[in-house]
C-alpha cells in the first residue's frame, strides 16, 4: 500500500467515496432496499458497475501519475 502514501487526500476520497457508493448501490439491489421493481434493481447494479469502473480507472490513473 506504499504506492497510495504520495496521493493527494483529495484523490484518495474521491475513490473512496466511489468504492462506498459501488458497496452501497449493491447492498440496496441485493437486499432490496426501499423495494426497488426489477428493473430498479438492473439499473442500480449497473450504475455500480460503471462507478466501480471510474474508481478503477482513478486508481490506475493516480499509479501512472507517481511514476
């Protein structure tokens, strides 16, 4: 975890943020949460996985940037 010690701490929330927001959407579909319809559920799933990817994408990004 050496690599994330150099990393603004803006950086590090923004990520974090949307790992909590990724674990959160999924919580809410699987559980059922507010009794969401099917389709809900689809789209929440999906809207995790495209947030999921943009944290991802920021975490490779801000490896690239410290080399």
């Amino acid at each position: 975890m050496d690599w994330c010690t150099s990393w603004q701490p803006a950086a590090v929330t923004v990520v974090a943020v949307n790992l909590i927001w990724v674990l959160g959407s999924l919580v809410t579909a699987g559980a059922g949460l507010g009794d969401p319809s099917v389709v809900a559920r689809v789209w929440i799933v999906m809207q995790a996985g495209v947030v999921g990817l943009f944290a991802v994408l920021q975490i490779v990004g801000l490896r690239r940037k410290q080399t």
